[in-house]
C-alpha cells in the first residue's frame, strides 16, 4: 500500500508535520485507523527500535519518531475512542521525591509513548502522596518510577507502601530504575520489575500487560 | 539585550602544549591546612558518599556517624601510604543544602578529623565542600531569588563558617534548555544554553561565592562543573543515546561557561568532574582536579588515563560508603589514587618524566574515543586558545565548538581517530550546523523562543 | 629421611633484571580462545565472588545468577574497551569444591559466556579456575587421603571437564605450622614450614594437578600461591600486628615452595595474589600475574605499583558483586585493570618505554615499605640467583631469606630504606637466626618436634 | 614490692618460666594471690597492651606475655577457687561453620585470654549446635563467633537464631568480628557487639560485662 509505505517512513524519518499531513489524506481516502496503525505505524516503530538496538539510531531520532507517531495519533485517537475501540495503555510515571534527575526517566517516557502507550509524566521530585493521587484520579495500569539518587531510593519503598495504604497497590503493576536501583532492590521492596535501561523497560511494560 | 563584554583572558597562562603538565601551574594555590597545590605534585581528591538510605531527622545519626567513619578510614589509609598531601571533598547531597544546618555540621565533622590528623601526622590537607546546586525545583527555575537560592547561599555561608577551605558548586543555569535540546539533538538549542544562559547564570554566581569567600577569610572560591551538562552527554554517549562526536563537542563547548567563575574570581582548583579543566587550566594557569579510571566507582568513561595527563588532583568523583573484602570503598579508593599520584610524582621527580608520562597517558586513550581525542594536551591548546580568541561568550561556545570539531575531523584525516558511519554523519550535521548560527545571540534567543522560551526564566539570566 | 635432591632450575631464565620486564616472558604461554601471554603485552586478569550470602540447593540458582551478571557486565566493558585480551579468574568458594558439580556448573556458565564473546568481539579470553584447597578439615590435615582430598581432586578434573583453559590452586600444606610460628615470631618453625612441609606437599599436589591436565587437553597447569603464608604475614603487618621486615622475608622464603609446582609440570601463568611471581618468572621464564592498588577491593599493600612492574597479567585479586554509582564493583575494576593494562602497553610500544615504566613503578614504592624493597627487579635478581644456587628446598628457603635481609640492610645502609628501631630489633633477630640453621633438615624437624610435631601428619609429607 | 617487679617484668618481657618461678617464691614467702594478680600482672598485661596500641610489641610479644600470665596463673586459680573468690569471665569463641580462617579468631582468643579471661576456644568451621551445647555445658558470659567469608557470613545469623530456639540467647552476649563483618550487620542479626580488630575486642568485652 502506497501510503502505508509513506507514514511508514514519515515515521522512520521523525518528520512530524509529514506524518500529520499523510495520515490526514488516508483518513480522507477512506483508511481504516486500525489499519494505519497495524500496517504502517506500529512496523515503523519497531523498525526504529531494531534500529536503535542496532546502535544505528540514537536518542535524538528516537524521539524524533516518536513525536512524528504522536502528531498522526492525535488524529486517530478520537475516531478510535468514537467507533469504541480500547486502545490505550495508561502509565504513570516520574522521579521520586528528593530527585531532581529526569534525563533517564524521561527517555523511558519517550519510548513509551513512541511504542503507542498513553504517558503521564508527573515530572520530578514527585511525593507518595502525588503518586497515589494520580493513580486513584488518573487509573493507569502502570506506575514507573525513577531514582538516581541513593538516597531518594527508599522513597520508592515508601510510595509503594503509600499506594497500599491507600488500598490501590493491586490495581496497578509498579516498574522502577534508575542508575542505583537493582533487581534485588525491585524484589526488597515488591516492586513488579526493574529494567536497566530504556528499550528494556518497554519490553517490561509489554510482557506485565499480557499478565495484567 | 545587550551583549556583555568579556575583559579577562584573551591570551593563554600556558601557551604551549609542552608546558602543560600534571602537577604544575603558573598559579599555585596553598589552602587549608599547608596544602599547595599545582606545585609539582599531584595529590588525591577523595569524594564520598552515603549508601543508600534516608536522610531524616531520625537517621541523621546515622548519617554523621557515616561521614565520621569514611574521615577517619580515608585519613588512616593516607597516613599509611604517606600521600605528600590530600584533599577531601564533601559533595552535600540534597536534603544537606535543604537544611543548611545539617551541610555545615559535617563540614565540621570532616574538618575535625583534617585537622587532628594534620596535628598528629603533620599531614598537608585541605576539604573542598560543594553544596548542591537546588535553584531547579520550580520549572521554569528561578536562579537569583526564591526560597531554594537563599538556602543554597546560606549552605555556602554556613559551610564556609563551619570550616571549609573550598567552596565549589556545580551550577546548572542553562539546564533546563540543555537537557531537552541534547535530547533532541538539537544544536541550537544547545549553543543556547552553553553560549548565552550558563555563562550568564555562572557569572552571577560566582559574584556571590566570591563575595561568600571574602567575608570568610582563608576560604577559596575553587571552580564550577559543567557536569550536568557535558557528563550528561557523555554518560549518554556511554550508554549509546547519544553520538560520541557530539559529547565531544559538547564537552569542548561547555569550557566557556566554566570560565565564566574564573573570570568572576574563582581561583581553583577547578572540580574534578569538570573535563573541561585543562581548558580552564591553559587558559587561567589556576591547578585543577581531575578524574579518570579512577572515578569508575562513579561512572565509566572512555577518558580513563587522558584524564590524568595535565591534572594537579586526581580524584574518584563519588564512591558509597559500602563494604568491601579490604574495608570500606571510600579507604579503597583513597589505596588507589595514592598509588596513582605517586606513580605521578615519581616520573615527575626525573627530568623530562612528567612529559614523557604526560604523552603516555595521552597516547593510551586519545584516538579511541572522539571524547578522548578532545581532551589531549593539542585538543586542549586548540580549544582554548579559539576560546580568547574570540570575544563573547556565545562567539567562544560557537569557536570552542569548531575548534573540536577540526580535532576530531583532523584526527579523522590522519587515519588515528575511526568512527562508524553514522557517527560521521553527525559530525557533518555539527559541522554543519555551526557554521549557520546569527552573529548575534540575540538573534538565537528570537529564533528559539517559541521551542524554549517556556523552559527558563528570562530575569534569573538578566535578560 | 632423605633430603629430596631438585633436578631443575639451577640457572636463571632471566639472568639481569633488564630483562625483567612487564608483559613480555621468555616462555609465553597460549590458552582459551586465543588469549597470549607474555608476548608482549599485559592484559586484565578479573576475579569475581559473590556478596554476602549463602550457598545452599535453595541459593543456588542466585548464585548463577550473580556468576551469569557478572561475567556479562565484566565483558561488556571489556568489549567497550577495547581490550586486547582478558583473563576471567574464578574462585571456588568452599561449598562449589564440596560439591565438585556446583564449581563445575559455574566454569560451564563463565565459560559459555567467553565463547559468546570470542565468536561476537572476537576478543582473546580465557578463564583460570581455582578450586579451594579443603584439605585442611581435619587437624592434623590431612593432605594425600581421605574424603576433602577427594572432592577436591574431583572438582579439579570436573572444572577441567566443564571448560576451564587454567587450573591453578592456593595450596596449604605446611600452613598449619606456619599459622602457628608466625604468630609467634618463631623464625625455626617458619623455615621449616616453608622449606620442609610445603615444598613436600606442592611437589605432590602439582604432579596430580599436572596429570589431570595430561587427561584434558587444552588445559593448562597454572600456578600456585603461597597466600595463606605470605599474604597472611601482609596482612598480619598491615594491621601493625607483625614486623614488615618480617613478613618481607617471609615474602622472599615463599617463592621456593611456589617454585616446586613448576618443577612438577605448572606452566604458568602464576597466580595473581602470588607476589612471589617476579622471582618465579626470573627462575622459570614462564608469565606471571600480579595485583597491587587494582587489587584495593580485596586488600590493602604496601605494593601498589611495584607489583606490576614485571607482570604479563594484572589482577584485582577478587571483588564482591556489590552496587557502586557506577554499576557493579565488578564492572568498576574491570575498567580500572584496563586503563591501568592500557597505559603499561602504550609505554612498551615505545622504545625502552617498558623499562622506564618498570623503573618507575618500582622507585614509586621500593622504598617506603620492606615488603615493597623486597619487589624490586634487583631484589628479584638477587633472590631468585639465591634460591637457584642452593640445593634442597631447606636450603633454598635460607638462602632466599638471607638474600631478602641482605636486600634490606643494604637499602637501610644506603640511607633508602627507612624503619623504626623496634623493625631493626626484629631483622637483626631473623638474621642471627638464619645463621643459626642447622645444615641438615633432618636435624631441624627433630629439634622441633615437641613444638610443632603434633600440629601436622608426617605421612602427609613423605616423612 | 621487689617481687611484684620481678613477675610484672616477667610477664612484660613474654618470659613464661621466669614468671611461674617467681610466683611460686612469692607464694612461699605469704603473698596474697589478689596481691598478685592486681598489684604485677594486671599491670603487666595493661603495660602489654599500651605497648601494642603504641606499635611498640607486635603480636608475638603478646602471646608471649599472655603466656607467661597463663603460666603464673596456673598456680594461683586454684588457690583463689579454693578460697572461693569469683574470678573468671568465661568466653567462648569459634570461627563459624564453613569458615577455616582462625587467624584473626586466635588473636582475639590469646588477647582475651591475656587480659584474664578464661577462653574456652572452639576452633574453626564451628557448627551452630557446637556453639549451643557448649553454651549449655559451659555456661560462658560472652559468645565469640569469627567470619572471615562473605558466604559464612549469614552462619552468624544462624548461630544466634539456634541459640535463641535453645532458650539460651538471653543468657548470653553475643560478640562478632572478622573482615567482612560491619557493626550494621551485628545490628541487623541482632548481636550485642561487633569490633574492628582484637584490641577493641577486649574493650568491648570489658564495657559489656560491666552491663552482663
Ligand atoms: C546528569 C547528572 C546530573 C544532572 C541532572 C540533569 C537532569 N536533568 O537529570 C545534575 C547536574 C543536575 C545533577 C545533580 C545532582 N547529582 Co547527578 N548525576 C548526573 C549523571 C552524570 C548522569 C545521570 C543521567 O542523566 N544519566 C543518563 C540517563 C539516560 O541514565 P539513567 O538515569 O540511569 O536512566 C536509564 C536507566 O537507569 C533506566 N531508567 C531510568 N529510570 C527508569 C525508570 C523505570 C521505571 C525503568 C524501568 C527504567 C529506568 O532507563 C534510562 C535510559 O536507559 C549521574 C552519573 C551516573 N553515573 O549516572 C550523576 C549522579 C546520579 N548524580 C549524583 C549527585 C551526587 C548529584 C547531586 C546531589 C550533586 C550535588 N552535590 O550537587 C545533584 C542532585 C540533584 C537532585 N536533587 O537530584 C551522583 C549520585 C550519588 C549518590 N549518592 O546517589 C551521581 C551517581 C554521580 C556520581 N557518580 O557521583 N546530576
Ligand atoms: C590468610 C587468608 C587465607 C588463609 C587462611 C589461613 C588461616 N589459618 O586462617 C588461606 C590461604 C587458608 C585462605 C583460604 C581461603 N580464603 Co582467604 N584470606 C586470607 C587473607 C589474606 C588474610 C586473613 C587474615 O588472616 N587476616 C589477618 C587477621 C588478623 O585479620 P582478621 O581475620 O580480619 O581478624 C581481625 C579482625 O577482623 C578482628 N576479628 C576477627 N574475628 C573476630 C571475632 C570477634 C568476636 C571480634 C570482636 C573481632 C574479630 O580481630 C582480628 C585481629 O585484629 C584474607 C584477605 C583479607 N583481606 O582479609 C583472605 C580472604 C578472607 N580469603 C578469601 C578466600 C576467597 C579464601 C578461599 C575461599 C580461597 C580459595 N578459593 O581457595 C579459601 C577459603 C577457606 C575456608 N574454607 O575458609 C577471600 C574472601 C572472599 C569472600 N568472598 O568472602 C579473602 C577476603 C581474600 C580476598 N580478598 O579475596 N585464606
Ligand atoms: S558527574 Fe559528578 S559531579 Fe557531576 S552531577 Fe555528576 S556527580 Fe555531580
Ligand atoms: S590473598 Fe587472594 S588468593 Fe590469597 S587466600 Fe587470599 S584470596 Fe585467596
Ligand atoms: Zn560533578
Ligand atoms: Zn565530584
Ligand atoms: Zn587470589
């Protein structure tokens, strides 16, 4: 398919606007967003992802593609949310309180978002009693936190415990990183998992959903 | 807008790459407790850190407890290697500067224990203390007022007062920008923040630490660090986010703003996270700190060995106070830069020595690594010398810029530096880029106002 | 009883120490997947143990885990590195020897991982496996029978079945006098465990060792370490608990035991923790490994740089799988072993670099400590000619002793060499009982045996 | 005291025979035992120690002097049992199970022993049943347990949970020490004390039984 192939490589490229204008053109010649989205956009960000594993890619075109599957989704998402369609995988995530680092965490968010998840990103220096309030208000599947300091790492303990007090731990799976965090650390403080980096924590947020 | 006219340094201390040595600078500086540094050797700069824990009320008896333990073993292991001289650095950690109080009782505490131990051992040291840069806590951050910046001036104030020889800090004016444009790779957005908000923010800065130190006789104003620019860059480099060749530049890029404290009167030594230091070395001849190998407890690099070529302190940048099979990583690092800066010392000791161990060092990491290749002893020349050469601090980020990316194309042409294609075609769009900025910064400043303007605060920069 | 008469070794492989230099051996050795050593260039040798923890069914798949993590993060950095080669040491913890398929299961997951990373990086590795030597369960031990020397003997074929390319061993026999003499000061009980039981028992231990090597082609007969002697009086000396001098010449004596598994079979590469190793490479030609301030993780010396001035691998000694800013301690050294490997093979690429290094390795630190005087390449000359020119491990032990006291009187004669009067009381009293050695060992383990005779078994020892 | 010079050099100069012989004498001619001890040999050994700690006597010095106490003591403590003076501070001390380090575990036994403790050594690789029954049948004040391993560690662990299930825990303090041992990790398993190395070891066992 013809236009397939050019939101394919609108996509690929990070050309946002180009994005917009061609998917606005299939829309109009009677695509199906499902299938813009099956056929031409979800290949295309894996093709990015295999790219950037490949070390053929670096951040900057990442997030680039990312911004380009955005500006086409925002066309979408209204005629998918119209025609009834669940779509979207919600995720909270943010720095904890005392944390000021955001780089990692929000390159975590990018990819998120760039693999077709709906972000909230609380930002940094973000307290249990935040975390919890956008978890009861916001209803996410996931909560991402991040830490790069060892001492605003217990304040993931204390979130955590927050989010059970408040009797809304079950419903969410807890994600957490950072330079300092470990897998031990994950386990100590029953979080669901951890990743190392970027591309492993959207392969975590995949394999928690087939579970959720 | 007007642009600020730079007086300061338009020629360099060191001219010349064979006069550029570890150990040694036209300008030597003697703090604390007899310590001398840039006056033929090179001594240890240890820095320490917390295990992972809460820092409250109730644990902060824990917490002196913590920095009293590392003291007293990092001062055990230097008296048992004989170091000539050392330097304790405490990097306050954020609830430290939060409450100013608390900084300043382990300023006491580290000094307690310099002091006892140059008292006994007869032992030249000095204690580098840096708070925590907190202005970032509202977006945009506020730099010049605001609760954050009071209590960043009074952990200065008070930490001076509690016995600190050094102030240092590193400032992160311009952040705010950076972090997003490095992201995006986008230059401009970068030569923003580098040429036009850092050097604004560090000048302003370095007035009031300046002014802290003048009123606290006997303390320095040491150097600030364009961590939270360049070393963001390169541990982005490190984990494959962003190209090397761009964490070059960057790094090159981010000595203009560094300068700014000097030009401010900070004297030295510059931080030893701060890569930027030979730079600032050639151009002002005030002793820097530097880190390498020797910081791999606190990240890894592609600068290991380079990093020590024209250092005055070589230092570990952070380590926790966790247990190893020796003994605690704080006394294990100290084992380790005591035996590097001897090794140091000892080449220089003999005629000709430290060149020779100077060009070793070099030798062994500048053409593995496009970050590496910018930080030999030739890269350093270069940069620094288009750095005064040219007359703002936007026009040296744009020069500072350029002349990295000749090191690295020039390095390319030799057939010494390899790096992949993609990497290459980076270069050419930095290349590229550079060569297309306005003449005027404020120009630039129109140009991104509407991808940026949002993301800072005009008055915290004078603008 | 008879005194063993010794075929080899009356000649030096290495006649001066000109010759003596780091990286490159008379005889290199070539092992694993392409890993050459002492041709010309040092490489890391990594060594790697768990944290805290314990070993049991339930652990045992952390346990794997921590061996899987480690062995990853180890090879990523040296890929990212660059590294021309590396060695991966494992460690037997007691229980993996115990249980002879649990050491067995850890050597065929490192070595999984070494293949990987050949085949991918095409980096030159290898992996030395070093069972734990249990034999000392019972007291008296004992050394040629019963059940630990069986497990033991079977977790050295089954480490060599799963894929170790090096086997190599911290042997014990004679420790269980020495533990005792040392601790004592008793010069006579030290001599005769070093000179009497343990060359007996490395002897044997080296013959099994080198036949099982026989049966597996490919694997190497590594080394061995006189650890549990030497290194304990290092240690005993670091903490103020014996004189240095002491365990200087204790240091020097203990090269004649490690001597007796090359004259069985071994091969080399010696073990890291065997400072021995400089007179053993002198006398045999075969590549060594050392450890100095890369081994800060492990334990603290007196032997930071001199240690690698003639070394073909250099160690961390060992490092616990713990967190650091950076990552795990394990990556950290890592990096740390190849800068350092880094900068000593820039150096030897350059004409006479490789001497000049040495040189200054060795002044670092041949004077501020006994224990480093008795390192030097002169003082490794001057030992290894001592031990080559006497007959019997007895008399070898004396005369490496002598050589060791003469190495230091006349450093302290010439004004270099530094102690306090207590360490003076203490050489005079080893060189007087020096002399004092009856000529026939024989007569010696008579005159001990109501000290000492009940703490070992005799038939263990050939006696 | 002329003789009480003569046993406080004996002990000081680690000369065992000296020190039996002159104790012997000054017993026939009606020195009191307490005289002895407090007035000669606790000097001698406090003298010991102040050598030590100023890098004057290594350990070999120490032993020695502790064995010459050990010698002259032979023949007073039958002497004091008889007249029923309480005396000795009983310690057990043991490297733990599959740990055979005992270095580090002698010299804290010899120094204890040296300062006049009565040291009931268990040797190395120390079950923890062996440390209860010898609790049980030896009724020590103080528990010693030595690790010089990472994974003999958690034996110490071990040890003190087998004590507290045999109902003796209380009755006892427990010391730990060795390389790897942290005065966090005494805290976390619950022992009554940790020291760095064997000197302070003595203080700590002196400050606790001024509690016991
Ligand atoms: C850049 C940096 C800064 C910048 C931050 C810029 C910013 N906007 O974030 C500045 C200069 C501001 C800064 C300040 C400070 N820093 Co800082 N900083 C760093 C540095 C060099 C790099 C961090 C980084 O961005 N890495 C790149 C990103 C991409 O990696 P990452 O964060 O690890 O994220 C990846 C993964 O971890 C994972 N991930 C991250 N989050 C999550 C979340 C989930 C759910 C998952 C699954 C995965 C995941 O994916 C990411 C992408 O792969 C590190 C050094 C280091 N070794 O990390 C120090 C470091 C973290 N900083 C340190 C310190 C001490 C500080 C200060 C206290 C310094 C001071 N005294 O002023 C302040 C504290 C400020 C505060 N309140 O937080 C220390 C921490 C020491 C300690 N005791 O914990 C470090 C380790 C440096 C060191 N070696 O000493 N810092
Ligand atoms: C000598 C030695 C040996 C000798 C032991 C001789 C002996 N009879 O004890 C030999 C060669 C036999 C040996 C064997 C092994 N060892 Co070993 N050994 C050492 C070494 C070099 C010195 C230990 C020592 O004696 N120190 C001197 C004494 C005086 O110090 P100390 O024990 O710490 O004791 C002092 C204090 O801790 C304190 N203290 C001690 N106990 C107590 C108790 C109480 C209650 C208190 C209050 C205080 C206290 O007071 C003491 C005096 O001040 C250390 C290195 C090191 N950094 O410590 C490794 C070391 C302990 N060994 C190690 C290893 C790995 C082993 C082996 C497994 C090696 C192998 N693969 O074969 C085997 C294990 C054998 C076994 N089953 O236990 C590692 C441990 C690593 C880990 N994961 O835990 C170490 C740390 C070396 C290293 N850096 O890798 N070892
Ligand atoms: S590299 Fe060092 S100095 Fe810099 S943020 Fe990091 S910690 Fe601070
Ligand atoms: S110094 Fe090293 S090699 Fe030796 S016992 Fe110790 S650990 Fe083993
Ligand atoms: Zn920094
Ligand atoms: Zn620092
Ligand atoms: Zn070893």
């Amino acid at each position: 398919m013809a236009q397939s192939k050019e939101l394919y490589d609108a996509i690929l490229n990070g050309d946002a606007k180009k994005a917009h204008a061609v998917t606005q053109t299939a829309l109009a010649v009677g695509a199906l967003p499902m299938d813009l989205i099956s056929e031409s956009m979800v290949p295309a960000m894996d093709e990015v992802g295999r790219l950037f594993e490949a070390e053929e890619y670096f951040v900057p075109e990442l997030l680039l593609a990312g911004r380009a599957m955005k500006s086409a989704m925002e066309l979408l998402r209204p005629l998918l949310v119209a025609s009834g369609q669940k779509l979207s995988v919600r995720v909270v995530i943010g720095t904890v309180k005392g944390d000021l680092h955001d780089i990692g965490k929000n390159i975590v968010a990018s990819m998120l978002e760039g693999s077709g998840f709906e972000v909230i990103d609380l930002g940094t220096d973000v307290s249990p009693e935040m975390f919890v309030a956008a978890v009861e208000e916001r209803r996410p599947h996931i909560v991402c936190m991040s830490a790069l300091l060892t001492v605003t790492m217990p304040a993931m303990k204390t979130t955590i415990d927050a989010l059970k007090t408040a009797g809304v731990r079950t419903a969410v799976k807890v994600l957490i990183g950072g330079a300092p965090v470990t897998m031990q650390y994950a386990k100590e403080i029953g979080a669901d998992g951890y990743s190392e980096n970027a591309s492993a924590a959207v392969g975590l947020v995949k394999n928690l959903l087939t579970v959720v | 807008m007007n642009e600020r006219t730079i007086r300061e340094y338009s020629t360099l201390a060191i001219p010349s790459q064979d006069q550029l040595l570890y150990g040694v600078s036209p300008h030597p500086l003697t703090c604390g407790l007899g310590l001398t540094i840039g006056a033929g050797q090179v001594f240890p700069e240890i820095n320490f850190t917390l295990p992972a824990m809460n820092i409250e009320p109730e644990t902060w008896p824990d917490v002196v407890a913590h920095y009293d333990e590392m003291a007293a073993q990092i001062l055990r292991r230097a008296v048992s290697l004989s170091v000539p001289g050392i330097l304790l650095e405490f990097e306050l950690l954020p609830p430290m500067t939060e409450c100013p109080e608390w900084g300043a009782e382990i300023t006491t505490v580290l000094k307690r224990h310099l002091i006892a131990c140059h008292e006994k051992h007869h032992l030249p040291c000095a204690l580098r203390v840096t708070p925590t840069d907190i202005r970032d806590q509202q977006k945009p951050p506020l730099m010049r007022t605001g609760e954050p910046w009071q209590r960043l001036k009074r952990s200065l104030e008070l930490c001076a007062a509690a016995g600190a020889d050094i102030l240092s800090i590193e400032s992160i004016g311009g952040k705010e920008v950076n972090d997003q444009a490095l992201m995006y790779g986008d230059f401009q957005g970068i030569v923003f923040a580098l040429g036009v908000l850092a050097p604004r923010d560090v000048s302003w800065l370095w007035t009031e630490i300046r002014d802290i130190c003048a009123e606290h006789p006997g303390v320095v104003p040491g150097g600030d660090s364009a961590c939270g620019f360049a070393n963001t860059a390169m541990q982005l480099a490190h984990q494959k986010m962003l190209p090397e060749v761009l964490a070059a530049v960057v790094r090159a890029m981010s000595a203009v703003r560094s300068l700014a404290a000097f030009e401010q009167g900070a004297i030295g030594p510059s931080k030893d996270c701060a890569y930027e230091g030979p730079v600032i070395k050639a151009i002002t001849g005030y002793p820097i700190s530097m880190e390498g190998k020797s910081a791999s407890c606190a990240h890894f690099s592609p600068l290991g060995n380079i990093a020590a070529a024209m250092c005055d302190l070589w230092s570990n940048e952070s380590v926790q106070n966790v247990r190893l099979l020796s003994g605690n990583a704080p006394e294990a690092y100290t084992e380790l830069l005591a035996y590097d800066c001897r090794l140091m010392n000892t080449a220089a000791a003999n005629q000709g020595g430290a060149l020779q161990m100077r060009n070793w060092m070099t030798e062994s990491d500048e053409w593995l690594s496009p970050q590496a290749a910018v930080l030999s002893p030739d890269a350093t020349i270069r940069i620094a010398a288009a750095i005064v050469a040219a007359d703002t601090p936007y026009h040296r980020v744009i020069a500072a810029g350029n002349a990295a990316v000749r090191v690295l194309k020039d390095g390319i042409e030799r057939q010494k530096l390899h790096i992949t294609r993609k990497e290459h075609q980076w270069l050419t769009r930095i290349d590229d880029a550079l060569r297309a900025f306005p003449a005027d910064e404020g120009a630039l400043l129109l140009e991104l106002e509407s991808q940026y303007g949002s993301l800072y605060d005009k008055a915290s920069y004078g603008l």
